[in-house]
C-alpha cells in the first residue's frame, strides 16, 4: 500500500484488515454504552481499528483499546507530536500502533479533519459509526451515507443496530 504521510509506529499494520471507527462529538448515552461493547467485542478479533481517535467517545474508545492492548492506527488531522502520554509510547515499544499525520498542517482545522476521515475510510475494509441521535446534522452523516452500501459500514444506535 502506497503511503504519503508523516507516520511513526508499526506500518506492518497497514496489511492487516482494518475497521473505521467514527463517532460524532454529541452523541447519546446509550450510543456510548453501545460504541464501548462494540470496541470491547472488536479486542477479541484480529481487526486493527483505526480512527482519528478525537471526539470524545472515540477518545474513550481509544483508550479501552490501549488498555486492551489492541492494535491501533491513529490518523491525525495535524502533524505528529513530538511527545506521546506514556499508554501511547508504550503501545509505540511493543509495535501495537501506526501513528500517521496528514504534512504540512500543524494543527487539526475542518478541512484536515474531513481529509483525515476520508482517509481513514479509504483505508478501512469495514467502517463503524456512532452518530448524533439528536437530529442535528453531522459531516460524518456524509460519509457515513457515502460507505453505507459501498463495503460493510454500520451504524451504532440507528435501527436496533449495533
């Protein structure tokens, strides 16, 4: 796979199948509780989740699968850091993560974020979304109805499904 991005971390991971995971800013309590079975029940395949991990659900996701020590890759809508919270560098020893940054954007703004995810989508075999449920539009609603029917893509909360 061709790879044009500032990276750190374990890039073996890039072969292995990958699961998206996004999830909007505002989402409900019991989407939460539902994303964090779901991240949980993922800890026990061989599927690497990748996300932007930056909303705060996918932050708490994130952590979970660090704690889990799962593979991860962390697609960041700005250049790498030059320092990682200690979970992070230990996760970066042991080749359990793929950090990659999206050059020359030092910090994450809407248009970084919305190359990051479409990335991240690209990249992903199978995409999993927990979205708003308060009826407020989104910008993932659009790529998630972009993957839906495209490659296997779900959604957390809407329909019964999980």
């Amino acid at each position: 796979m061709a790879f044009d991005y500032d990276y750190t971390g374990n890039l073996a991971l890039l072969d292995r199948r990958k699961v998206a995971f996004f999830a909007s800013r505002g989402v409900s309590p019991a989407v939460g509780e539902q994303a964090l079975r779901w991240a949980e029940a993922c800890c026990a395949t061989d599927r690497v989740v990748i996300s932007g991990f930056q909303s705060p659900l996918e932050k708490t996701v994130f952590e979970l699968l660090l704690k889990a020590r799962h593979p991860v890759i962390w697609a960041l809508g700005r250049a790498l850091y030059r320092r990682y919270p200690p979970a992070v560098e230990e996760a970066l020893a042991e080749q359990r993560i793929l950090i990659f940054a999206v050059r020359n954007a030092r910090r994450t703004g809407w248009q970084t974020a919305q190359n990051r995810n479409y990335a991240i989508a690209s990249m992903a075999e199978e995409s999993v979304y927990a979205l708003r449920t308060d009826g407020r539009p989104s910008t993932l609603d659009v790529l998630c109805g972009l993957e839906v029917g495209a490659k296997p893509a779900s959604v957390i909360g809407v329909f019964g499904s999980d």
